[in-house]
C-alpha cells in the first residue's frame, strides 16, 4: 500500500479487504487484536488511500469502507448496539 506502482497499492487494499473479511480467522491480524483494533486499523488504511492521485486506488479504498461500515452494523445488531 505504499509502494509507487499504484498495481501494488491496489493488490494491497484488496488483500486488507479479504482478511478484514475473514476477522479473527485472519492470518494478517494478530490473534490478540480485538475487532475494534481491526475496524480502527482498515479505516487509517482506507484514510490514507482515498486520497491517492489514482482514481483505482481511490475507489478500492472506498469499497474497503462499504465493507467495514457493513461489517461494523451486522456486528453492532448481533450485540444489540
């Protein structure tokens, strides 16, 4: 996500995507990390991307967050939020 070739920024935010995906299953995220360390950590990475001068960049990191604020509802319903 922070290499020059705007390709890896991209395969970058799409792997943060799959392993913010699968949660604690994870092999990325350390065991001890709690969901709302997980959730902080994807937006900074999403934060930082959105501004990229690359329009495809820009637009995974906008998927990213889609992803964390629909993950971050079905986690608060379950928990009665």
């Amino acid at each position: 996500m922070f290499s020059k070739n705007w390709t890896f920024r991209e395969e970058g935010l799409i792997e943060v995507q799959k392993e913010f995906n699968k949660m604690k299953e994870s092999k990325v995220f350390a065991k001890e990390c709690s969901q709302e360390e997980i959730f902080i950590a994807c937006f900074g990475i999403a934060a930082k991307s959105i501004s990229d001068s690359v329009a495809n960049i820009t637009l995974k990191a906008m998927e990213l967050v889609k992803v964390i604020i629909k993950k971050s509802m079905t986690v608060s319903d379950k928990h009665g939020l």
